[in-house]
C-alpha cells in the first residue's frame, strides 16, 4: 500500500520504520528510563545499553529488512 503526497511514494513500510524509531527515541528518554540506566552500577549500565542497542537495532531490522 503506498501513499501519493507531492510527488513522493511513502511505503507503509517507511511509514511503520518511522513510527518505530520514534517510539524508542520517546521511551529511551524518557525520565522513568534515564533514572533506571542511573541507579545501576557503571558496568551493568553498559552491558544493559549494549543489550538495548542490539534489540532495538535487531527489532528495527525485522520490521524494515534494510536496518542492520
């Protein structure tokens, strides 16, 4: 299903990819998150990070085949 606007084709593909990522730009700064990533230890922050950013890319790949 694609949308005509302007002489630009939006696939709900594109469309559903955009929503994602500002779905986790939202929740990943969010005041609740920020103080959860703040209360833990230097090393367990990182590894949770590093854990967020793998799903979060992995997510974005499985909903969009181009990410990742």
């Amino acid at each position: 299903m694609t949308w005509i606007f302007s002489n630009y084709v939006l696939m709900k593909e594109h469309l559903r990819l955009a929503g994602a990522i500002a779905g986790a730009g939202f929740i990943f700064t969010s005041r609740t998150w920020l103080r959860y990533i703040n209360s833990l230890s230097p090393e367990v922050g990182l590894l949770v990070k590093n854990i967020v950013i793998f799903l979060t890319v992995f997510s974005l790949h499985y909903l969009d085949g181009l990410v990742g």
